[in-house]
C-alpha cells in the first residue's frame, strides 16, 4: 500500500509540473506558494498595544516576558526612550 500511495503521488507532481509548463507557455503565472498572514503572536502583540517586531527587545513586555523568561527583576534591562 505505501508503494500504491508513493506512485500516485509522484503522478500527481507530474501532472502538476506539466501544467505549470503548458502555463509558462501561455504566459500566465503559476503561484503556488501560499501567502501567509500574521501569526498569533503577531496578533495577539497588536492587540496588546505593542508596535514592534516579534525580533525586537520591545516586544518582550507582559506574557511575551515571561514565556522567554524575562520579567520583573529577572535581569532585562532594557528600557523604551
């Protein structure tokens, strides 16, 4: 059975590259990767008020603090100016 299932995926990419190919020839273009949207935690920083990137020392504030394990008096020393 895996055998069965490896065989019609493989058809599958194939037929999928064929229609990507006959595509190009016509001009259109083919997309087929995904737009991904925010994340939660994007959401979730939004909602809470803070304005910075999920990369940025500023958004280590409340919830977020904790879960990387920063907080009152545990040794970030950061502060916004």
């Amino acid at each position: 059975m895996p055998e069965l299932i490896q065989t019609f995926k493989a058809m599958q990419k194939t037929e999928e590259e064929k229609r990507k190919f006959l595509a190009s020839l016509q001009g259109i273009k083919w997309e087929d990767e995904v737009q991904e949207g925010p994340t939660f935690e994007d959401v979730q920083r939004k909602a809470m008020g803070i304005d910075a990137d999920q990369n940025d020392i500023v958004s280590l504030q409340g919830d977020f603090a904790s879960q990387a394990g920063f907080g009152i008096g545990m040794g970030i020393g950061y502060s916004k100016g």
